[in-house]
C-alpha cells in the first residue's frame, strides 16, 4: 500500500523581484480615478466601465483623482512596443490603420491600459507605439496574417528592458 507523501516542506514562498513589487504593487484602498481617460481603479485593476460594476460598495468609498500609468506613459513620451512599417504600398495604408485601430479597441476592452499610442505616417513608412510590447506583437501578428509582408523582424532591448521593436517590411 503506498503512503501519501506530504509536500508542505516544498511549499516555499520566494520574496518578490523589485520589478515585480513596481508593477504589481499592493492595491490602493478606495477607487482612483484618471482625469485624463476616465478609467478606474477599483480592487486591484483598472476598468473601463466602473458603472457596470453592480458589487461596488458606492457608500463611504473614498475617491481620487490621479494620472493612470497608460496616461503618465503618454505623457513622458514613453512606449514598450514600436511597430515600424516599411515601405507600404499606397492600396494598404487605409486598411492597416483601420486593423490597428480595431485591434487596440479590443486590447483595451480587455485592459484599458493597454493602448496604441501613436500611429505616424512619414512618407511611405508607418510607425506605431503602443504602451504594451504584448500589443505591439499582436498587432504585427494580425498584419502578417492579413497582409502577408515580405520580411518581419521582432528585437529586443540588450539591456533586459520591456521595451520591443519590431520593423515589418513590403516588398523591394
């Protein structure tokens, strides 16, 4: 008959890394407001549509207003992922800011901190950031998928940052 082994002596709880104590920090009591895009933080997250949250508890909750980290981002001109379009045909531009447009709807449906910041045009190239680099590389998935570009190439800082470049690129 065999024995039940017991693991509790295995069950060990590691402290934090520093940059997982920044980005998950503990959750502030009461709901935090951004004055810029109006999205709330309320037990741990911020969401989009605070009035569909029927389990709110509305009386006594203290309320302030401050920057959210997508909007303090923006505001110091700062990105995760930068998406660079080479050399696209005159027949796509329509349609690739119409694909990014959608795709950074759906991302902040999901995570109202996950936003496309810019989209710029400079001749025949695009340049898109966003203020995710998991954004960045949905959106160059979708326009691989939907475009079917000549060559895409995904590059990672050296130093170990967040930050992700990729650079698509059509034809010749």
């Amino acid at each position: 008959m065999a024995t039940k082994r017991r693991f509790d002596a295995f069950n060990v709880k590691l402290p934090k890394s520093k940059k997982a104590q920044q980005e998950f920090s503990k959750g502030a009591k009461g709901i935090l407001i951004c004055r810029r895009c109006g999205i709330s933080y309320y037990k741990k997250s911020w969401h989009r549509y605070l009035d569909l949250y029927k389990h709110l508890e509305k009386k006594d909750t203290p309320v302030r207003f401050v920057t959210c980290p997508a909007c303090e981002m923006i505001e110091h001109k700062q990105y995760e992922g930068e998406i660079r379009i080479h050399r696209v045909p005159e027949k796509y531009i329509e349609d690739l800011g119409g694909l990014i447009r959608n795709a950074d709807r759906q991302a902040q449906e999901k995570d109202p901190l996950d936003r496309v910041i810019e989209i710029k045009l400079h001749g025949s190239s695009l340049i898109v950031t966003t203020t995710e680099n998991q954004l960045a590389q949905k959106i160059a998935k979708k326009l691989k998928h939907a475009f079917k570009p000549d060559d895409v190439k995904i590059s990672y800082p050296h130093d170990g940052g967040d930050a992700v470049t990729i650079d698509i690129s059509f034809g010749e």
